[in-house]
C-alpha cells in the first residue's frame, strides 16, 4: 500500500502543465467530516481508518482552468443491515474535476462536472477528496452473500379481486360536491 503522504496543499496551475501525477496517502485527520461520519456506523468500537489511498493526476484543461483526475479509496468496518454483524466494505470513488480561481470559468462548464473554485493557485488536497468519498460511503452497508437477521413474511393478499372490490366502491360511496355541479350549470 501506498505510505507517502499526499503535499497538504498543491500549486494546482504549475501541476497541470507538467501534467503532474501524485501518489500516496491521505490521513483521516485532514479529512474530518468523512472521519465524523465514519464513526456513526453503528458498531461498538467503530474504528476510523488512519488514511486514504489517493491517485490524482493534474492536466491543463484549458485558460484558467486545470482538470484533475484520479481515485481514492480505504477499507471500513461497518454494521450489515442483513445479518447485523460487522463487515469490512472497500469505500473509494473516482474523481474528476475542474479546478480553477476563476468564478466565470467554472460558470461555463456544464451542469455534469464537478468544479472546484480555489483561493488563488493553491488547493488543499482534502479539498480535491472529501466531498467525493462522502457521497461514496454505502447506504446501506452488507454483505455480499448473508441472510437477513429476521424472517421476512409472505406477501398477504389484502385486496379482493378487482369486480368485488369495484362493487364494494360504488355501495359505500359519497359525491359531497354533486350539488355544486347543479350550482355552476346554467340555465
């Protein structure tokens, strides 16, 4: 695995024309709001993985403008809502996003891309990471192949068959506003 840690924070223009490839780790505490959330997993002694494994390769993707593309991912201990016992998922996510310091340029990019407006030439690693593994974290962690902790009960038939349904309907039903119709007619 990957134990370089990733530069805080990246000169991202001058990494796009040298077309810059970083490789290492992120520790968790650079990341809070993913460690926050991690630790809301339901297990008793939840555990925050130390880093994340990051690949991000800059580009020049135009003026003002450099493209950023890479992964990132770690191993998490979860609760299963299936069987309600621990399970270790692989969380990761792909990235791609437009970097720039420029509010007019990421206007223009289309509503599908992912940006990222910087404080001057400089952006915080984390920046790049955060928001993309947080929205790559399981719904609804299990395992792969478990049974569920509870028997599931058949289907019950609640609804008769259509025609008696119907009929049922049409004995019991009230019109409360068929005196309007008689109203709003004209003569």
């Amino acid at each position: 695995m990957l134990t370089e840690a990733l530069p805080k924070r990246i000169r991202y223009p001058q990494a796009g024309i040298e077309e810059a490839l970083l490789e290492g780790v992120l520790p968790m505490s650079r990341l809070p709001r993913l460690a926050d959330a991690l630790l809301d997993n339901e297990l008793d002694n939840a555990n925050v993985p130390e880093s994340v494994a990051v690949t991000l390769r800059f580009s020049s993707d135009g003026p003002g403008r450099v493209l950023v593309v890479g992964e990132a991912h770690f191993e998490q201990h979860w609760l299963c809502q299936r069987c309600l016992e621990p399970v270790v998922l692989r969380s990761g996510c792909e990235i791609e996003m437009i970097l720039s310091g420029h509010k007019k340029v990421l206007e223009q990019l289309r509503n599908d891309q992912d940006s990222l407006l910087t404080d001057g030439d400089l952006v915080d690693t984390a920046d790049i990471v955060e928001d993309p593994l947080l929205l790559a974290l399981p719904m609804s962690p299990k395992h792969e192949d478990c049974d569920p902790a509870f028997e599931i009960p058949e289907l019950i038939e609640v609804m008769p068959d259509a025609s008696q349904a119907q009929d049922e309907i049409e004995e019991g039903r009230q019109r409360p506003f068929a005196g309007l119709k008689r109203l709003t007619e004209k003569d």
